[in-house]
C-alpha cells in the first residue's frame, strides 16, 4: 500500500488547506488512518486520527479547527484545516494500519507553511 499526501502549500494566519492522502496498491482492509506532523526540530506529533468505525480524535492544539474525515470507498484521508496558525507550519504525514497494527504505511509527506 502507498500512501500520496496533496493539497500542502503556503498561507496566511487565518486561512485554510484541505490536505489529501490517497492509498493505491494491494489495498487491504484499512483500520486506523491518521495525520501526524513534525516540525522543524521537532519530533513528530498526531494531529488526529479516525478509527474504521469513524470514531475521531484530535490533539488539543488543533481541535475545533482542523477536522479529519475518510472516503471508504476511495481509501482516501482528508484534513480540513481552518484558521491555520503559524505554529502550524510542519511537514504533515498521513499514516495507515491494518486491524492490530499488523502492518502500518506512512505517506512521503506535505509541507504546510503559515505565515503571520
């Protein structure tokens, strides 16, 4: 399975992206799909994560402004990101696993840049 992270770019404070992550291969079934990010110097860090079932969580700096949702049928990751703050700046990565974490895929990455 690979992963393909869209939709990265550079904006100001307040406005917003709408990353994309799009799995292709021998899909199998896909359990847990996540977005984590790392920043410059940093280590990395979820952002959030949606369960099969399409239970959601967040990380506290993002919740009420970023909002994760998945296309079934298209094995695709969305992330909604809006009022982006410049502390949001990171190279963002979208992870996948099977039931049990059996297997686990990492996307090549999209940079976010937010300018003040």
């Amino acid at each position: 399975v690979q992963l393909v992270e869209s939709g990265g770019g550079s904006v100001q404070a307040g406005q917003s992206l709408r990353l994309s992550c799009a799995a292709s291969g021998r899909i199998v079934r896909i359990n847990t799909m996540r977005w984590y990010r790392q920043a410059l110097g940093k280590q990395r860090e979820l952002v959030a994560g949606i369960t099969y079932d399409g239970n959601r969580n967040y990380a506290e700096s993002v919740r009420g402004r970023f909002t994760i949702s998945r296309d079934y049928v298209k094995n695709s990751l969305y992330l909604q990101m809006d009022s982006l703050k410049p502390e949001d700046t990171a190279v963002y990565y979208c992870y996948a696993d099977t039931v049990a974490a059996i297997y686990e895929y990492w996307g090549q990455g999209t940079q976010v840049t937010v300018s003040s």
